[in-house]
C-alpha cells in the first residue's frame, strides 16, 4: 500500500532521514519504533504530506503522493498533540470536522464507545487530558477510511478507555484496514502489532514480525529485543 524509497530529510546540518526504504502492505498494524530523534515523526509528517523530503519517493496505492494533497482526504490522523479550538464544546467541534471533510460518519458509536455522551456539551479548554485524547480518537476513526495513522495514541488513557482503543484497533484490522501506529509503550505494540519497523538515526534496523525480532536477538519480550539493538549500534558506533 505504501512504499518509501531512498527518503532523505534533513533540518540544517541534522539529518533526520538518511535514505529510508520501507514498504508497508495493505491490511494490518504496522507499528513504527524508535527513540527520541530516530526519525518517526519526520516519516509519519512526509507520509502525510506536511514535511517535504529533500529526496527519494513515497508512493500510496502505486502513485506517488509528493507534493499533491487531494490523497489525504482519504487517510485518518491522530496527531501526538491536538490543538482544539478552547472555546468550542465537544459536541461543536465533532459536527465541525464533519462539515469540512462532508462523507459519512459514525461519531455516535465512537462517542458511545469512549463514554463521551456527558461531555459533549463542555468546552474543550474545560477538559483532562485523558478526556480530550478520548475526543481526539472519535475525530480520527468517524470517517472509516482504509488508512489510518496513529501518533502514540495511548496517551493519558485510563484502563478502560485503553481496552476500548486496543478492541477497536483490532476490529479495524479485522476490516481490512491498515493501522500505522507510533507509540513508546512496548506491551501495546506487543498486543496489538503485526509488523514493526525500529528506525535508529533516520534508517530502518529491523523490519518484520514480532517473532523475528525475538528471534533475531534471542530475547522474549520486545522491550529486552529493542535495548539489545541499540547497545549493539552504541557499541558499533564507539568502533568507529
């Protein structure tokens, strides 16, 4: 479904994509690892068409999408931090979005799901954090397109709201979807994943299952996997 080739993006001297290659199929979650500074962001922004890569070529569905915008209209996005308008109530804000995109959606079940129905008439700047994510992920799966992507979508969740999250990640899969998630927290990728990428200073260290990764650096969990990577490189890169 998408296919990154020889990406390359710098910020002044600081090269955040160091001739990335990447192919991520159609159906299924697709997680994205990494540090701080590896380069995940800076992939999911070229992906969406909001950074501009000095070189190499993303492809979605066989076209190229460098530089257009109409394609976007078909990808859901959960940024890492939303800036909602404060003044707005929850449920002004839901038919806004819905007003500008103008297909069908499903904010009622969404709303259900994530136990929204007595906030809906608050204001936005009035809500917790957990709260406002909790709007953040009703704006991102109302419109049922066949891509989303997620930026650490677990943030400030309670328990519940997090089982919610993870039943419908896995309902979504189930319809075909394909789900990019970026996240730190190692036992949702572990129950959620797929596939995963471990980017590491704008480059891809491993790509593939969960198994393989496991069975790549002899560990049983994926936190112990990922820390065996990065001392190898650490090691690697004091050689040189």
């Amino acid at each position: 479904m998408i296919r990154i080739e020889d990406l390359k993006k710098s910020f002044g001297k600081n090269c955040v994509l160091n001739g990335l290659d990447l192919e991520i199929e159609k159906g299924g979650v697709f997680v994205i690892l990494g540090p701080n500074g590896s380069g995940k962001t800076t992939l999911i922004k070229s992906i969406l068409g909001m950074v501009n890569p000095d070189s190499g070529q993303i492809s979605i569905n066989n076209r190229s999408v460098l530089r257009q915008w109409a394609y976007r209209s078909d990808i859901d996005y959960l940024p890492q931090i939303a800036n909602f308008p404060a003044n707005l109530s929850v449920a002004e804000l839901i038919r806004l979005v819905e007003d500008l995109r103008h297909k069908p959606t499903r904010s009622k079940e969404l709303i259900h799901l994530f136990g929204l129905q007595e906030y809906l008439g608050s204001k936005l700047h009035t809500l917790s954090g957990g709260t406002r994510q909790k709007v953040n992920l009703v704006l991102t799966f109302m419109f049922n397109s066949e891509l989303v992507i997620l930026d650490e979508p677990t943030s400030g969740l309670d328990p519940v709201a997090l089982l919610r999250l993870k039943e419908l990640i896995r309902k979504e899969r189930a319809n075909g979807k394909t789900i990019i998630i970026t996240t730190h927290i190692m036992s949702f990728v572990e129950e959620v994943a797929e596939r995963i990428v471990f980017l590491l200073d704008g480059t891809s260290h491993y790509e593939g299952s969960l198994q393989g990764i496991y069975e790549l650096t002899g560990q049983s969990n994926l936190e112990e996997a990922i820390a065996q990577i990065l001392q190898q490189q650490y090691a690697q890169d004091n050689l040189v």
